[in-house]
C-alpha cells in the first residue's frame, strides 16, 4: 500500500473515532478474538469500511477495529487478519500495520494460533515469540522503499523486543501462567505442514508453525514499532502424534487458549502503560 492511501485510512479513522489514539495495539489471530468484545467504550470500525483495507475471509477472522480501553488502558485491537495465502499481496497483508504506525502507535502486540513443534508445549498452551524463520517466500519490504515508513535495509536482530517480551513473562510468572519461550516459523500455506517439513524445522531450529505474523513485525520494525508476540499452540504439528490437523482443531484449541491469554494481555497492558 502507498503511504498516501495508508494516511488517507488514518485520517478516516482520526474522523470516524474523534478522541485520543492510544499508543499500543494488538492483532488477534484465529480463534483469539474474544477478548475484543472486552474492550470498553470501544469506536468499532469494520475492516470493510476501511479505505483500502484487505477483509479477512478465513473463519475466526471477524473482520474488525476497536478503539477503547482494557481495564482503564488505551489499546487498539485489530480483530482478525488476511493472510498471503487468501490472495492478498504482502504490502496488503501489512497494511494493518502501517496504518496503526500512521495513527502514532507505538506498540505492537501479534498474537497468533500455531502448531507446536516441541513436546513440552501442547495445545492450549502459550508461547512468547523470541524470534522467528520467514520459510513464507515472502517480504512486505520487496519493491521500491518509501523512506517516510522506514530504512531500505532495516535491521531485525531485535525483531521481538527482549525488554516486551521479559515483561510479558513477569506478567505471566504473576498469574501462574506457564509461558513458554520460542521460535516461530512461518509458510505461506493454506496446506498444513508434511512429517517431513516439520522435521525439517526443528532441524532448522523452529519451536511453533503458522502462516502469518512475521510480515507484520518485519513492516512493524521498518516503521520502528516495537513488537512482542505470543502464539497459542493449537495443535503439535503433523508427524508429531499421528493425528490429521484440521482449521476446526486450530479454532477449538485457540479458544481453550484464549483464556489464559486474556489474562496475560491484560495484565501486560497494565504493567506497560
């Protein structure tokens, strides 16, 4: 997306919303957007109305932006994503993200449904993401550079920001949460991993797999965001138990998921504001 039509959906937003922006946002991914219908004294925008916005079509994606607060703090909360193998271009994908940048947000919070590639980490449980693998093909940085988003080579050593994520983890030791650490990995999909991918991975070095989030901190980076992510293991991936994986099995596990991550987004907004 051009920086001209990333302003022009902010400025629709600055319209439509008329009071302060807050500073830190968060992406709910599949199965994990129960926790928008916390958000209180929310402006409620849908994806479809948004200038140039992509509009999810995968279930559990519903599609929305909430301005408002959780438990007193400002947040906004981007219900739902599109995804590369939707269609969607990878400038598309991170369109999101540029127009939170483009509203002054500060923080970013990804969250993700992935399968778990460590047997420690079943499904239900919680990962932070310590760093990642682009295994998608993909860059929303390819093409030409506009310098108003960020730097022609940008540099992601700390694409997960270690002080965001060590907070994250205080939170979670506080609620009793067990919080895992990780790597994740992304491809393109929309096909679920073969045995021999999976061993691949680990190989590689990857402790969960899904197919979203990394363009988003790569362009959240180039703008200068700061960025923290957890992931909810809703399966262990193919070859690890024998079992076929399903989108239903991800949408079921994301909501059992989805109760401890409520808590632990909650009190990391309270001990970052």
């Amino acid at each position: 997306m051009s920086y001209d039509e990333v302003t022009a959906c902010a400025d629709y937003v600055r319209a439509k919303h008329g009071g302060p922006i807050p500073e830190t946002a968060m992406v709910l991914g599949s199965g994990l957007n129960s926790l928008a219908d916390s958000v209180q004294d929310a402006t409620v925008l849908s994806y479809g109305d948004l200038p140039h916005f992509p509009k999810p079509t995968v279930e559990g994606h519903s599609g929305r932006m909430l301005i408002g607060t959780l438990d007193g703090n400002p947040v906004i909360c981007m219900q739902g994503r599109a995804h590369a193998y939707e269609g969607h271009a990878p400038d598309k994908l991170v369109h999101g993200v540029r127009l939170l940048w483009a509203l002054g947000v500060k923080t970013l919070i990804l969250t993700n449904a992935a399968g778990s590639l460590k047997e420690q980490a079943g499904p239900g449980s919680l990962m932070a993401i310590t760093d990642h693998i682009n295994l998608s093909g993909i860059s929303p940085l390819a093409g030409p550079n506009d310098d108003r988003f960020g730097p022609r080579f940008p540099d992601v050593t700390n694409a997960w920001d270690p002080e965001l994520t060590d907070i994250l983890r205080r939170a979670a030791n506080a609620l009793h949460i067990d919080l895992h650490d990780g790597v994740y990995l992304m491809t393109k999909g929309p096909n679920f991993e073969t045995p021999a991918e999976i061993h691949a991975f680990r190989t590689l070095g990857a402790d969960a797999v899904g197919m979203s989030t990394v363009p988003e901190c790569l362009a959240a980076r180039h703008c200068g965001l700061r960025v923290v992510g957890i992931s909810s293991i809703t399966n262990f991936a193919a070859g690890m138990t024998g079992n076929a994986l399903s989108h239903e099995e991800t949408i079921e596990y994301g909501a059992l998921a989805s109760v401890n991550l409520e808590k632990l987004l909650r009190r990391f907004l309270t001990r970052i504001s």
